[in-house]
C-alpha cells in the first residue's frame, strides 16, 4: 500500500511509511494535546512536495493557525498564497451568519449552511484534506447522533472517492459528546494523551495508534514534545 508522510519522521515509522494513501485518519485529544500541529506537519510536508492541500476549519481562526505554523517553522501563507493549500473557514462564515441574524433579531442561533457540498467542490483535484475540528462540523446544541454520523459518512465517501489522504482532527469532549461516531468508518485512529509525570509535575504527551488497517502495528506509543519546531520524539 502506498504511504503519505505524516511530516513526523518517528511516526512515519510506526506506520510503516506514513499515512495509507487516499485513506482517512481520525486524531483524538484533549485540548492542547497536539492535533493542530499535527495537521500542519501533515500540511506543510507534503505541500512542499508538491501536492494540493485542503484545510477545513469549523473551531479556528485562519490567522491563529498561519501564525502557529510560522512560529513552528513550517509557514503554510506561501502555500495559501500560490493556490497550493484551499481554506474553507467555516468558523468565519459562522461567526459573520450569526452577527447577521442577531442584527435581524433572530437570535444567536443560526442554521448552519449544508458544508456537504462544499466539500464536494473543493476537494476536486486535492491530495490531502485536514478538517480541524471534526466535532464542530455540526452545531452540537441539537446535533442528535444520526445527524453528525450522517453528514460525516457523506463527507468521508467523498473525500475517499476522491482518492484524499485525510486527517480529521476532533476533541476528546466531543468525541465522547458524539459517542465516538466516527471510530468505525475511519481507515485509522490516532489518540493524544496528556498525564502529569509524578517525578516533575510536568505534563507528560504521549500518541497511541489504536486502529490502523493493512498496517503491522507494535502497540509501542510514542511519547513526544511540543518543541519550537514542532512534535518531537521524547
């Protein structure tokens, strides 16, 4: 099976290579764990080698992110600028859909724009996708369960159809929030932990691979820092 780098050498070999080509991956942790800066490893390595890229962002602001990436050395504005790596900031769009609605006196609540199709369209012609965050795809107030796993079903046959490598990004809470709905349909599953080391009081990272198919897996986790230059092996 073909590989795709993830952009972080000791995970690439865990998996043998890297991420199964055209495949989708779902990264769990809990805030601050590191999944951000793993889509931008994943971004900015393979942008460089070439291949078109598509981020989604329902819980960022574009500039946080481009700000992250050029602190950590991996500047993604070059590829943004070029054409190379497409933004769908959906979190922009849903915060200026709910300042209209307010100014109209309907509330804060707003329907969210079906982003189904708007996939569809982007993700024509794109190597790599990374959607961040995965759990705010959908408003979770009156998302019920059918609903998210349906719209991520859609999402992932397309992106799959289209022969995408895809990192989804998701929060422990919401994943939890959501009962894990995404598990089963995902080619892999990466988890992010976060523990106090008892001998420092520091924080202790460590990365598990819980489901990788066509994939020979150690069970060995990879324990790992968040460094100026990105996530490194502890």
């Amino acid at each position: 099976m073909e590989r795709i780098t993830s952009g972080i050498e000791s995970l690439d070999s865990l998996l043998g290579g890297g991420y199964a080509r055209g495949k989708g991956i779902l990264i769990t942790g809990p805030t601050g764990s590191g999944k951000t800066i793993m889509g931008i490893h994943f971004l900015y390595s393979n942008c460089s080698r070439g291949k078109r890229g598509l981020l989604i962002l329902t819980r960022a602001l574009l500039e946080d992110v481009i700000f992250q990436s050029k602190s950590l050395g991996m500047d993604l504005e070059p590829f943004i600028g070029s054409g190379m790596l497409v933004v769908e900031n959906v979190f922009q769009s849903r915060i200026q859909e709910t300042l209209f609605s307010s100014r109209l006196g309907k509330g804060l609540e707003v329907a969210e724009k079906d982003r189904v199709g708007t996939v569809k369209d982007l993700a024509e012609n794109v190597d790599i996708v990374v959607l961040d965050s995965l759990g705010a795809l959908t408003r979770t107030r009156n998302c019920v369960g059918n609903e998210a796993l349906s719209k991520f079903d859609a999402i992932y046959s397309i992106l799959a159809r289209r022969g995408c490598t895809s990192l989804f990004l998701m929060d422990d809470r919401a994943h939890c929030q959501h009962q894990g709905f995404a598990d089963y349909l995902v080619f892999g599953k990466i988890e992010l932990k976060l523990r106090e080391d008892t001998a420092n009081g520091k924080l202790l990272r460590m990365l598990s691979i819980t489901k990788m198919r066509s994939t020979d897996l150690s069970g060995e986790k990879l324990f790992f820092e968040l460094t100026p230059s990105g996530m490194r092996e502890k």
